[in-house]
C-alpha cells in the first residue's frame, strides 16, 4: 500500500512538472490579473514597490509553487483552494513568455 502511494506522489510531482512546459501563457496572463498579482509585480512582473521582479525570468514551477503557498515578507499565502498548481503552471507560462528589455546599447537616448 505504502509503494502505491509514494508512486501515486511521483506521479503528481512529474503532472506538475510537466506543466510547466505546456502551461497556457495566454490565460496565465489572465490569471495573474484576475489574482491581483500585477498590483504588487506589475503587469509583466517586472516588479515594483511591493512586489518583486518575476519576469522574463521566473523562478522554476515548483519554486514558484512553494513559495505561493507559504511566502515570506508580506504577499499572502494562496493555498491550493484559491488557485490550483494548473493556474500556477499557467502564470508561470506567462511570466516565462515575457521579452527580456532590450540593452542599454540599444536605446538611443541612453547612447547620446
């Protein structure tokens, strides 16, 4: 019984895992709205004053899980009830999709 469980958990790790390459960018977007994340991390996740920098480079899905669930400083926490690891997997898929900005060299003003 115990072996059926532990491979019952490995599986639900890699379904998690696998989702962060197939994670839908385009209702990850809508979630992160919907949830309110741009009010602290902006609306592309480059952060602000109150939240932090979250694109174009996010932390891997199941750090970004982790630290949903149990963050620390001041964002709550967002259990598995108020958005599930899918929802995750799709605003990680978002945040992931976000272009880098372009070097300094590139911006005309900055190379007067």
């Amino acid at each position: 019984m115990r072996i059926i469980v532990a491979l019952m958990a490995v599986v639900a790790a890699g379904f998690v895992v696998g989702q962060s390459k197939s994670g839908n960018a385009e209702n990850g977007k809508k979630l992160f709205v919907k949830f309110g994340c741009y009010t602290c991390h902006g609306y592309q996740g480059q952060g602000g004053g109150a939240g932090a920098k979250l694109a174009p480079k996010p932390l891997a899905l199941a750090a970004l899980i982790a630290y949903v669930r149990h963050p620390s400083g001041s964002m709550p926490p967002f259990t598995d009830k108020v958005v599930t690891d899918a929802q995750l997997a799709d605003i990680h898929a978002f945040l992931a999709s976000v272009p880098a900005p372009p070097a300094v060299k590139q911006i005309p003003l900055l190379n007067q």
